[in-house]
C-alpha cells in the first residue's frame, strides 16, 4: 500500500510544481502553456495596477481588442466572441444560444466519449446516470450520437437544437483521440440537414495543445459554434468564451457590440489583457507546432508503450507488472505529476514552456519504472 499525503501548491513557473513541503513535481498532468509566463503575467500584473477598485465593467479597451484578435484568427463565420469566466461556462452559454435559435427544441445531441466540461450540462453529457436524475426539473432530453456510425441519427428524426462534440474524445480503451476526418464530416451533414448549430467543444485543447491553435482542423469542417477556455487566460486569469456567426449573433443579442456581453468577471479589464497576451505569445511561438514537436519527442522516447499521439498529448501504455491503481503516487514521491490512468493507459499532457532537461528526466523516471519487471 502506498501512503499518500496531500500538500497545498506553494508556487508554480514553467512545467514545475512547488508543495508545501518543499517537494518539486515535474507536471505532465495539466497542459497548456505553463506557469508565470513572463510576457503574458508582466502584461497583466501592469493591468491590475492601474485598475481601479471596482471591476464592474461591461465593456472597455481590452475586451473590444481582445473579442477583435479572436475574430482576425478564427474562419470568416466565426466573428462574435462572447466571453465567460470559463470554458465551462462558457459551454453552458453556447448552449442557451442554440436554445434561443430553435426555442421549440428539446434534444441536445451529443457525441460519445467527448468531453464537456464540469458544469450542469457538460457533466451530464459526459455522465448520462446524473442527467437522468435530475431531468424531472428540465424540459430537455439528452441523445448520444454513435460516434462510429454518426449518419445514423438521422434515422431518428428528431428535432434537436445542437449537436455537441469536441476535438477528442476517450474512446473504450481509455486512450484520448482526435475524432476522423469521416467522423467530423458526418456530423457537419447531420446538422446541415437538420439545420441546427454544431458546437465544437475545444476548452481545454486549444491554443495549439493538439497540434491546430483553436483546437480543430478548419480545412475539414468548420463548427457553427466554437468554446474556449484553459489556456486561453493564460493560466493566470479564468477566462473562456464562446465564438459564433454574426447572423447567430445578430439573431438572438441584436446588432450591438459583442464585446457588451462581458459581465463582472467574464471579459474583465484583467481577463481581455490575459487573453491578448496569451494569443501574442501562441503566435510568436508557434504553439501548435511546438506542441506537435513537444508529442513527438515523448513518443520517441517512450516508443515502446506509446499508443497514439495528438499534438503534444501522448497516450501510453502500462505494462502489466506496473499497478496502474498506485502509479500516480508513485510517480509523485518520484518528483513527477501525471492524470489517474484510464484502465491501462496514461495519458501524458506537457506544458509549452517545459525545460527540456526537466522533461527527459521526467521521461525517464517513467521509462525507468515501465522498464522494471520487478515492479510490482
């Protein structure tokens, strides 16, 4: 059995972890762009100190350039940002658009296996048991879309007011993987022919974490709705938004500025600054390749467990002598910070801005414990 004890975080910068109790923890749990970021927290810090006391704010400087940078990188259709304190939140809004689009609606369709996000609606897409429990309260209905063979929901006639997915999904092995150009396809038809926004879900997975900046491949399709969030404020500020058509937008909030739909926290002076940042930074480092190469060299090195590979994360397989029940502990009194397996498989998530030193050693303290038949 192996004891566990549980530490505060003292301080964070780079890929590096630093506990309460002195211990220093090499994080391939998180992702993203890393911690205290030297362009992005010089900018917000210079922010915050000529802000006044009162955030309450519903549009400003910040926020305009920030929903206006947005616009300029993203496809054509995809113009109006509205921004949230969170992904998740900014899901759930994403969500009462499309309700608004088709008010008759009461079907959410949903693709297996994706990931949503930990408010109301995202985990009860992600937990079906918990929705059911709860839907006496709601006049909506939840319906999984067969992610192998989507073009049959279309069998089923039913008028739903979105279809839902993100970039990757867990498939029944555990491993987290990108859904297939047929798979992305067939779901444009379906809510092409159905006439109902088709929401792609990126969250956690943009700002290059899989190899594409936003999270998706816009030369296979192009969502009607798009959400972001984690690494979007730079793993300073919360911050995520929801980003649509000026036809939805202009439909459902009028012809004024998206930038008015920033609230006390969501859009913030503090939170559009973190934002901007971070897009300049991605940018100027070309973060989507650098992750691809980040993925890349941790399958290199670890190439004989290595299932699959999407931008920088990595999943990999554990051997049979390593309990995948203790791992995690033993990894972290070993210095190194990773996710719960899914049954036998870790998945890996480095950050943008890991030493690369720190990241080979990190690699071989995994290697080392993967190599080790003596592990028990």
């Amino acid at each position: 059995m192996i004891k566990t004890e549980q530490y505060s975080v003292q301080s964070a910068s780079g890929a590096n972890v630093v506990l309460e109790n002195g211990q220093t923890l090499f994080d391939l749990a998180t992702g993203g762009i890393g911690y205290s970021i030297k362009e992005i927290a010089e900018r917000v810090k210079d922010k915050a100190m000529k802000m006044g006391l009162s955030n309450r704010v519903l549009m400003s400087e910040p926020l305009l350039k920030f929903c206006h940078s947005l616009s300029l990188l993203l496809p054509t259709n995809l113009s109006n940002t509205y921004v949230c304190s969170s992904g998740d939140e900014a899901f759930e809004g994403a969500l009462k658009l499309c309700k608004a689009l088709n008010p008759s609606s009461t079907v959410i369709a949903y693709v297996s296996g994706c990931q949503f996000g930990s408010l109301f609606f995202g985990r009860c897409l992600s937990n079906r048991a918990e929705f059911d429990s709860t839907k006496g309260f709601f006049n909506l209905n939840l319906l999984e879309i067969d992610r192998n063979n989507p073009l049959s929901f279309l069998d089923q006639g039913v008028d739903c007011l979105a279809i839902c997915y993100s970039p990757l999904f867990l498939d029944e092995t555990g491993e987290l993987k990108p859904l297939s150009t047929k798979q992305l396809i067939a779901l444009k038809d379906i809510s092409r022919q159905l006439k109902v926004p088709l929401i792609c879900n990126v969250n956690e997975f943009c700002m290059g974490v899989t190899g594409q900046l936003f999270g998706f491949d816009e030369s296979i399709i192009v969502p009607d709705i798009v959400v972001l969030g984690g690494p979007i404020g730079g793993n300073l500020v919360p911050l995520g938004c929801y980003i649509t058509s000026l036809d939805n937008a202009n439909l459902i909030y009028g012809t004024s500025s998206p930038a008015k739909h920033g609230s006390t926290t969501g859009g913030n002076p503090l939170a559009s600054i973190a934002g901007l940042s971070t897009l300049d930074y991605v940018q100027d480092k070309q973060a989507h390749k650098h992750f691809s190469k980040l993925g890349n060299q941790i399958a290199e090195y670890l190439q004989p467990y290595v299932a699959s590979v999407t931008g920088s994360i990595v999943n990999v397989r554990i051997p049979h002598h390593v309990e995948s029940l203790t791992l995690v502990e033993k990894l972290k009194q070993k210095g190194v910070l990773v996710k719960k397996p899914n049954g036998n498989i870790l998945t890996l998530y480095p950050m943008l801005n890991s030493d690369p030193l720190d990241l080979k050693s990190a690699l071989s303290i995994i290697k080392g414990m993967f190599d080790d038949n003596e592990n028990i």
